[in-house]
C-alpha cells in the first residue's frame, strides 16, 4: 500500500478506544482524528482518553460536521450505537464529507429488512458522494453469518444450517455481563423482556442476511430470549452471581422455508460458561462440521473485524454494502 | 437472479463430468455446453458422458474454439489440467470469445510467482475482452488458505498460522490413491519425488497466496515431501496397500518472514488415516484454532468451489483474478 489510509475515529465509547489502540499500530494507517459527544472527552489528546502511554497530537472534536471537512478522511470508523435509528445523520455526515464508513451499528450489518427507507437514503447519499458503507463485527459480521456462508461454498447442495455461539460472558467486559442479564432475577429478565430492548442485537440480522445471501425465501422466522439460571454462586472480575438467580441469556432463531427449518442460531452468553466455542454444522452434501474451541473472542474480535474492513470498504463500489458484497475478509497487518 | 447464467463446461475428465451433474442441478445456470479432446466422448451427448439418467440433448464439441464462438457462454467452467503449462492457449481461447472462466487448474489459483509473463498475457487478453479468470477449488481454494485468510479477519494482529489438512485418501477416488504413492515401495516414492512432479500441485501456491495476501515478505520457503508407511494391511475400494509399502504421503512447507517462522502448512494424504480433519492455528490476538471433524470431503467440495465461484467471476472486475479478490464465497443454490 502505497499511500497510507486517512482514518477518522467517530465515537470514543470502549469499542472506539480500542479501534484507536489497533489503528496506532497498523503502518497502513493514519490516525487523523478523533471525534465524541461526551464533553469530558472533548478537547483531551486521543492518547490520552483511549488510555495510550503517549499522547498523538491530535484532539478529539466535539463538532463532527466540522472535523469531517476540515480532515478530509478516507474512512471513518464509527462506534456509536447498535441501532439504526440515531446513526443516520452521523452516517450521512461522513458521506457527505466524502468519507468511506465502517460501522460496529449491529443493526447496519444487514439492515434491508428492519428499514429499507433508511437503506435507500443512506444508498442514495453514498452514490452521489462515490463512496460505500458497511456493517461489521464479531456477531454480527463473521461468526454467525459470514463464517457460515463462507464455509457453504463447499457444499454443492445445502439442506439445513445449524449455527452456535456459546460465549462465557464471565470473560468480557462488564457491559456485556450486565447487557446479558447476569445477577437479576427471573422476574427482572422477564420485565425487561417485556420492554423489547433486551437481548443480543444483531441475531435477527445474522439470521436475515444468510437466508437472503443464500437466496432461500424466508417463510416464517421464530425468536425466543429465555435466561440461564445460575445452580450455583458465580464470581466474574466484576460481578457476584447468586445461585438460582440469572446468569445471562439463551437466544434462538429458527427460520423455515418451504415448511422446512432450514436455519438455525442459537445463542448463549452467560457467566459461569463451561467450553465456550463456535460451531457451525451444515446438512449438505458434502456435511461439514466446524469448531472454534473456546470461541472467536469479542472483544478484540470486534476491533479487528472493524479494522480489517478498512482497505475492503476503500476499494467497495459505491453504496450501502454488505460483508457479503466486499471481497473475503483478512487481517491487514 | 433473472437471467440464468449460460455456462459451458471446458474438459470432461472426472472433475468436469461432477460439475456438469451438480450445473444441470442450478436453477440459475443453463448449460449450454461441453467441450473435450478425447475422440471417444466427442459426438456424444453429455448425458451419456457424465453419467446421467437423461441425455440433455447437447452434443460434445471438439473445437474448442469454434464452439465458444458460436454458443457465447456467459463463464466456462474449465477443468483441463493441474498446471499452466497446456492452459494457457485453452484460457485466451475463452477470454477472447468474451467469457469468464472459472478454472480448477490448481497452479492458476496464485500464479504470479510461478509465471509472470502467463499471469501478464492472460490479464491483458483478459482485460482487452472486459472478462475475467480465476483459479479455485478446495486446495488450493479453500482449505489451506481463503479459509485461514477468512479467520484471520478476526485477529488484530496475527504472529504465526499453522495449517493442517489429512486426508483419508483411502474414501476418495482411485487416481487420488494413486496419486500419493498409496502401494508402491519406499524406492519407488524416492524416485518419483526425483522426477519432481510428485506431490500434491497447489500447495505451494495456497503458501504464496497467503503471504502475499498478508503482505508478508517472504524470505525462505522450503517444501519437504515424505512417504507415509503402511503399518499393516490396508484395504481401499479400489486397492491393496501392503504392510511395509507407502500409504501415501506427508508434504510440508515452510516460510519464514523475517527470520521467524511465519506459515506452515502440512498435508497429510494417505490411506488408513484415523481421524481426517481440517484444522487452522493461529497465533494472534485473539488466539483462534478451528477444526473441521473429519475434513472437507475434497472430491464433492472441488466441485463445489467450481460451481458456487460462477456467479462471483460474472461480476468481478475483468483481469487475472484470485478468490482473495472476489465477494465472500457462499453456496450457489
């Protein structure tokens, strides 16, 4: 690569922290700025609020309109909400700036469905400036979604794909353990059930995007959320959990076509997990089998899948893009 | 997809002949037909040829030329030989009669080191006709490199990788048996390995390709290629493999970037395996190992890379291209 790739941070949330930690150390890559809503972050060096032992010289702006056409950035790496609704205007900002966009926004990753108003806007914007967006991560982004369907281009014929994802949340950060339930009781993780914000964003899209990519026609799609108790007490880095109270969640999609179950993703993440791993198995001919032991970590997992989309969203044809659409993921170094 | 695909099938050895069976299966594919030099298939329909319960009323041509000219397929699907010696005239044949070609010549699957000038005048041609030719297959293609590339997503850094394949050779077709030595003598492996042609073709290719898709340089890459002994009696479909004799063969490569070694990729192929299986090590951050029980099945798996690659070299950007660059590769159903 012969010129290095301008990149702008948006959003200093942990997740953004971290992408700045791995953007410093990539020699393809120029950190050019860095901007956040949270007042406290604004007008601090980036080395210093993303925790680096040397400041970078740059300062992280408040204005993004601003910072986006005053620095010119190729891409920018935006981390700042899993929901569509909220990042429309942020994503547009940076189109309009003529900005190539990489996205941790789970519900970006494959979003035809939830919103197809907010695809076509978000399409429009991007071809008019010549440049693409993209959705990526762990989960959504690779282990439920893009792994599966990369390994069905071996199967000549598929019948059925079964997809597992057990995480041990005890090993994450504490967002994640709180995000999952973990210490509440059944009747909270019922309550908050009830509310319809709860649960793991993005299994829905996982699920869409390989019946849509497979180009098999999606007849009816099940989800259910129950909570994992815990038999025993259970001691993370952050939290204590009871016994008999929750320890995180067991989320699974089925989708049918043609009457059939064709598709399957099952979920679990909750502290206390004993052989946390990811595994796909497909009914095809031939059959595969795959195993990940211990799982694809999250949350470096997720850095990497974001960083790694750079030089692919780069070089993407102008639009609203998918994983699917962008050539095969790999590490850039 | 609203036009099917117009496929014609270059080469109908056993390769071509499965991908013929699974290309009449695609509801997005018509085939429109069949090349091949051997006088006795020439003349016949390919039915007959492939083994099909029906004839599809397609006669075998054998002027390649004159038949690409007057059926205009959309991608040739060619299946000829191992090696770009003997290809390339079949290979501009294509690209000048404007189709795309989706090839299962291993030594194509990263021929940039191999042959710098063939790479150069099939891209030119390739270009000059605004179509596009990539090599792929399920090793090299898959198993040994777009898969641990694909991992290698999730890795914000990545120290080493380590990939393993065994295979039973014992469950596959009889030339493959044959192909790894399975009952010759210890003798007789020395002196085919000092023939040079011996060995599995495309394993240093899947080693190039992933040094070079990494950007790592490589500084020394050495190949070893042992025989396997039989232990005892081993019994195939197809043959006998005396105790003492070889059962098949353990090839080897190594590259080292910087002094340190990098990349290594082992192959074993023999008959009698206990326990087949597909496996990835990376050392990186995070750390990730993936297995597949029992392996990629290598005969159904080629044809399935061949056939799932059509749709993806119809749309690439026309030149010499290498999966690497394609969309991520999934099932064609």
């Amino acid at each position: 690569m012969s010129e290095r790739i301008r990149v702008l941070q948006f959003g200093l949330g942990p997740i953004g922290q971290a992408c700045v930690r791995t953007l410093v150390e990539k020699a393809g890559v120029e950190l050019i700025g860095a901007v956040d809503i949270d007042p406290a972050k604004v007008g601090k060096d980036v080395g210093d609020v993303v925790g680096l032992k040397n400041q970078l010289g740059i300062i992280v702006r408040g204005d993004a309109a601003q910072t986006l056409s005053v620095l010119k950035p190729h891409v920018v790496v935006h981390t700042t909400s899993s929901f569509l609704k909220g990042v429309e205007e942020q994503l547009l900002m940076c189109l309009r700036a003529g900005a190539f966009v990489v996205s941790s926004t789970e519900e970006l990753f494959y979003p035809y469905e939830r919103d197809s108003g907010f695809c076509e806007r978000v399409d429009v914007v991007a071809h008019e400036h010549g440049v693409a967006v993209v959705g990526t991560g762990v989960n959504p982004g690779f282990a439920m979604d893009v792994l599966p369907l990369c390994l069905s281009s071996m199967c000549v014929s598929v019948k059925k794909i079964r997809i597992t994802r057990v995480v041990d949340t005890g090993k994450r950060r504490l967002p994640l353990q709180k995000k999952v339930g973990a210490g509440i009781s059944r009747a909270e993780f019922r309550e908050r059930l009830a509310q319809g914000t709860f649960g793991h964003i993005g299994l829905r899209e996982s699920a869409l995007a390989v019946m849509g990519t497979l180009g098999w026609k999606l007849d009816e799609m099940t989800e259910t959320i129950k909570p994992v108790m815990a038999t025993k007490k259970i001691k993370t880095k952050f939290l204590m959990v009871k016994a008999g109270s929750v320890a995180g969640l067991h989320q699974k999609i089925r989708c049918t076509s043609g009457r059939k179950e064709v598709l399957t993703l099952e979920l679990k993440m909750h502290v206390g997990v004993k052989g946390a791993y990811d595994g796909v198995e497909i009914d095809g001919d031939p059959p595969l089998s795959i195993r990940i032991d211990g799982g694809i970590f999250g949350d470096t997992a997720t850095i990497a899948a974001l960083v790694n989309a750079i030089p692919k969203i780069k070089n993407a044809k102008p639009g609203l893009r998918t994983m699917m659409e962008l050539p095969v993921p790999y590490a850039f170094l």
